[in-house]
C-alpha cells in the first residue's frame, strides 16, 4: 500500500523554464508536507514545507501547493537551473505519535538542460 | 554548524554477520531517525529515538535495531545480514519529535556480499 505516490519517475526541463513535480497521497492523517533533494552520493537536502492549514509556500524560487481536497502537493521550481539536477522527493508526516517518522515517495529525477 | 554525520561511509558485509552503524544528530538535536533506501522500495522508515527511547519502529524484521546515547548519538544494528540487506542507511535529525524538517547524513552505503 503506497500511501505517497509521485507518479512521473523523471521531468526533463529546458534552463530558465518552469519544473512542476507531483506528489499524491492517501493518507488524510499527514498534517506536514515536506520536499526534499537528492544528489547522488548524497544524503536528501531540505529545499521547502507547508503545513496542512496552508495551500501554498513560497520560497525564492520554490513554491510548494498544496490542495487537501485532491490530497494533492506540487513543487514549482522558476526559473529552473542546471544546479537543480537532481532527485526530488517529496515527503509526508502523519500527526500524533508518528510526528518522527516521514513517509517518502519514490521520488522524481529532474534534469534541467543547459 | 556541522551537519548529521554518519560513519562509516561504506561497508561491505557478507550474509550472516552482524553490522553497527553510527550517526551524530546535529548539536543541539535530540531525535534521531533512521530510514533505508533501495532501488525497489525507495525510502523507508526504519526508526526513531528520542531521550534515548524508541518512539516509532517502521516495518522491519527484528534483526534490526537501534539505540540511543545520552548525548543523543544513535547506532543501529543488523544482524544476520541479508543480501536483501544491501542498500543506504541515512540518519536524520531534528530538534525534537514534532520538529521539521528532519536534516540527513550522507547515509552508510552497506554491501552484502
């Protein structure tokens, strides 16, 4: 039972245009959102959040949206670099006593070309 | 400030030994949880300490384990190595339980020959 879906494995983007990575989710218990980026050879880095109570968080050049009614999240990366080569996951924590445990999904591959 | 460290970087292991990882949670950090990643199940939650106790287990056989230190160091264990076992152990921590985000090492590459 996948309860965190991102569906498309890889995003191929042209440099300065705009990345949108999707992520679902089945579990209405998740309270926070949270995205994360991976170089290989690396462990995931923190890139941005939002709150359930939220449906958008904005970050430089990071917006993550989230629609509850879809259980849906998104992450807009603009202008898109070839630094944000990269695997994007997104990630998802369910309230109550599970608030250390994160449920990720399996992650997409973007590729920004020059 | 230094991140989470995670030593050793890589091991190699055969089947039916017994393996101990370590991670330092950033200063100041006092939970520490562990996820594997394998190319077929992605990353998956393993477990989480917090005042050297155990507050959530993930799906895994009891051959693994964890502890926590009382300067909030963790090392966990695998006995009885699998090849199944082989995949990347990332450490993660936070200020505590209901703190996010959760900050990573650069994970222990484990091999099991």
């Amino acid at each position: 039972d996948q309860q965190v879906k991102q569906n498309s494995p890889s995003l191929s983007v042209q440099e300065g245009r705009i990345s949108i990575l999707n992520c679902d989710y089945t579990n209405s218990m998740f309270d926070y959102f949270l995205w994360y980026k991976k170089y290989p050879a690396e462990g995931p880095t923190f890139l941005i959040s939002i709150s359930s109570i939220k449906d958008k968080n904005e970050d430089g050049r990071f917006t993550v949206f989230l629609n509850k009614s879809a259980k849906h999240l998104s992450l807009h990366i603009v202008p898109s670099q070839p630094g944000d080569s990269a695997v994007y996951f997104c990630a998802e924590r369910a309230g109550g006593t599970s608030y250390g445990k994160l449920t990720f999904g399996q992650g997409t591959i973007l590729t920004v070309h020059p | 400030k230094a991140g989470v460290t995670q030593t050793p970087r890589y091991l190699i292991k055969t089947r039916g030994q017994q393996v101990t990882l370590s991670c330092s949670p950033i200063s100041g950090h006092r939970s520490v949880s562990w996820y594997q990643q394998t190319p077929g199940q992605g990353l998956q939650f393993l477990f989480e300490y917090f005042s050297e106790t155990q507050r959530n287990k993930g799906n895994f056989p009891g051959r693994f384990s964890g502890r926590q230190f009382s300067n909030s160091r963790s090392e966990m264990n695998v006995s009885t190595l699998e090849l199944g076992d082989s995949a990347l152990y990332l450490c993660a921590s936070s200020l505590d339980p209901g703190n996010q985000p959760q900050h990573f090492g650069d994970g222990t590459r484990l091999s099991i020959l």
